[in-house]
C-alpha cells in the first residue's frame, strides 16, 4: 500500500513539469561537471576539434530545439483543450501525464538550455580544448536522443487528445485504482460497519478523500492496543461532521491528529486510489457522445465496453489474502455504487436510442456473469432501470420488444 508520501511523491513525478525540470537540471550539471573530466582525455583527440566547431553545433540545437520545443507545447495545450473540449474536462489530468509528451517537451528544453549553457561557457573561455571535446561528444549523443524523441513524438501525435485516447487512459487509471482498493482492503477486515461503542475521528476539513495509509493506521491500532475502522474510503466526501475512522475506544487529541494525518483530503478527486472516479469520468464522456449537439452513439457504445472491462477488475467478493493489521477494519462499500456510477447515465441519455440500449443490456448481463457474486443484483437492477427508461423514450413497439428480447438473452445466457 503507498504510503502518505509515496502518494504525494507520486503525483509530483506524473506532474507535467517535473520531467522539463529534471531533464533542465541534468543539462546544466552535465555541461558544468564537464571540466572534471578534461584530465581524462588525450591531447591529441583535443587537438582534433576546432575553435568555432562546436559553438557552430550548439548554435544549430540553440535555435532549432527553441522553436520545436515552442511548437510542442502548443500542441500539447491543444491536446488539453480537445480532450476537454470532445471527452470531459476530468479527463485533461489523465492527458496531461502522457509520458511521451512529457519525455518530448522534457528533451526539448533540456536539449536548448544545454545549447545555451555551452555557448555561454565556451563565449567565457569555460572550456580548454579537451573541455570542448568533450562538449562534442555530449552534444552528438544529444542530437541521437533528440531525433529518437521527434519520432516518437511524431508517431504519438496521431492519437494526442482524442476521445479514444482519453478513455483508454481512464480505463488504465481505473484499473490502476482497483488494484489500489485491493492493496487497501487486504490491510483489515471487512466489515459492515463499526460497533456502536466506536468513538468517531471526523474530518478538519471539507472535501473528497484522496489516499488512506492503510498501513499506519494499521501500526497505530497495534501501537495504542486499539481496534481503528476506516470508514472513509479513497473518493469519499468527507466534512468537519464526517467521521474519518473511529476506535474502539476515545482517542486523545493526539492520536486523534495521527489518525487524521493519515488521510489526505482534498478539493478534487483524484485517480490514483479512486476507481469510482474513472468510471464517473468514462460516463461523462458517454454522456456528452449522447447530447444532442454531438449525437454520437458509437461513442457511448465504446464507453459500455470499457466501463465493463474496468469494472471486472473490481477486487469486492474476491477472497484476499489474510488481514495484514489485526487491529484494522475496513468499512465494506456497496458494489451497487460502482454499477450506478458507470451506468446510470448512459441509460438515462440513452433510453431513446435502440442501439445504445440493446448494448447496454448486453454489457450489463456479461458483467453479472463474469462478476455474479459481486454484480448480478446490482446489474439486473440497473437493466430494469435503464428498460423502463427506454420504454418512456421510446415510440415504436418493434423497439422495445426488440431490447425486451436483448435483455431477455442478456440475462438468461
């Protein structure tokens, strides 16, 4: 399970400017480290290189990395504003993490602060002969990396921002949080609820919960000889009236802080360990496919699919392995949230369109087979749901014994 500051860490490594500044740093640590190394060369490849040779080369990545560099980051900021503009605005998070964007725009800019930094050393006399050969050297292995970098850049260009891109990335993120809850829930035991003789831990401020570090409150209940429940879960809303946690006995002010530091809450919801935030976002995204001024169905039928694959991941019913905090319970949570989340509002902007409903039925029927112990209840419910809807929206009577049958087939398969 990640720690409070792994998570923290975490989010300023996927962070877009992190890679730019690493990448910056290392060219000038390279460029002025490279007099140490000076003794390490034979005069005779320093005599080799001539005075304006490398200036001349420097000067070239100067002007050529500014102006790719420039012309990354406003397709990146175009890429954010159609994944907000076609998919949902949650998604720009998920986009703006791309790796190969970040790695593009990181080496970009490292590239022509390393240009810069060399020609303002060699314009200082910085540099001895041996000194400029080894900025040669440095600079055409940078050039390989470089051209390495703009094809795959190139090649990633092609799919940047789209709307198939941004659900494949939350889909990623979804199952990323699933397994996230699945670390979390191994920690302690489930249970419905606490006892009533649990004193409760409320929150200090209004707002979601993004990370629980299941493993200190964990060696806090071992510590104080306590059992503690988790009853706010990663995507929880959480205010000052909110309990947190509680103990099976009152905590001090003191341990009642530790307990409290041991969740992180904030403004927003965040992906990492928040799976039911994926799936809101996958809906959305539907959502939009199916308002009127878009009018895109395949879009939504795409998202039902994906919708069910994440939530086949959903690690609630699965036999875990034994409880690793004996003092530690976890409040259980209703799968049924996580059908709702997904599908409540495909079913809804949906409900008039044959083919957006026949494939709902049928992704909710798979998803109680593959998941039956977990899902079924929750699946047929939402299948009922989303056909009375239909039934409303729809005029035609060869429609709705059509998806009468569908749903039929879909859940006696």
């Amino acid at each position: 399970m990640i720690s409070k500051l792994g998570f923290k860490a975490l989010r300023v490594l996927r962070s877009i400017w992190f890679r730019p500044a690493l990448y910056a740093f290392a060219a000038a640590a390279i460029l002025a480290l490279t007099p140490v190394l000076e003794p390490l060369i034979p005069d005779d490849w320093a005599d080799l290189i001539g005075d304006g040779a490398v200036k001349d080369i420097l000067d070239i990545l100067a002007g050529t990395m500014l102006a790719v560099a420039i012309f990354s980051l406003s397709t990146m900021v175009a890429a954010f504003q159609m994944a907000t503009g076609q998919a949902t605005p949650r998604a720009r998070a998920l986009v703006t993490r791309d790796p190969v964007a970040q790695n593009a725009i990181a080496t970009f800019i490292g590239a022509f602060l390393f240009s810069m930094v060399g020609i303002i050393g060699l314009a200082g006399q910085y540099y001895s002969d041996a000194g400029r050969f080894i900025l040669l050297v440095f600079s055409v292995i940078l050039i390989i990396i470089v051209v390495a970098t703009l094809i795959s850049w190139i090649m990633r260009l092609s799919s940047l921002g789209g709307v198939g891109e941004a659900a494949d990335r939350l889909e990623e993120a979804t199952r990323d949080g699933f397994l996230a809850y699945r670390r979390l829930l191994s920690l302690g035991r489930a249970v419905d609820g606490p006892p009533e003789s649990f004193a409760d831990v409320p929150a200090q401020a209004i707002g979601y919960v993004q990370h629980v570090d299941g493993e200190t409150l964990g060696g806090h209940a071992e510590k104080w000889g306590v059992e503690i429940c988790i009853l706010a879960l990663p995507g929880a809303y959480a205010g000052t009236a909110t309990p947190l946690a509680s103990s099976s006995r009152p905590l001090s002010e003191a341990e009642a802080d530790c307990v409290r530091a041991c969740f992180i809450v904030g403004g927003d919801r965040t992906f990492e360990l928040d799976p039911r935030f994926g799936l809101i976002v996958l809906a959305e995204i539907a959502q939009r496919a199916l308002s009127p001024a878009v009018n895109d169905p395949g879009t939504a039928i795409d998202i039902i699919g994906t919708s069910v694959r994440a939530l086949a991941q959903c690690p609630v019913g699965q036999p875990s392995e034994e409880a690793r905090c004996a003092g530690l319970l976890i409040a259980d949570f209703n799968a049924e949230d996580f059908v709702i989340d997904a599908f409540r509002v495909i079913g809804r902007d949906g409900a008039g369109l044959l083919e957006v409903a026949i494939r709902l039925q049928k992704g909710l029927g798979l998803l109680a087979r593959e998941k039956p112990d977990v899902f079924a209840d929750a699946c047929r419910a939402m299948a009922d749901e989303a056909f009375e809807r239909s039934k409303a929206a729809m005029t035609l009577e060869a429609d709705i014994e059509a998806l009468r049958t569908a749903r039929r087939e879909a859940f006696e398969a």
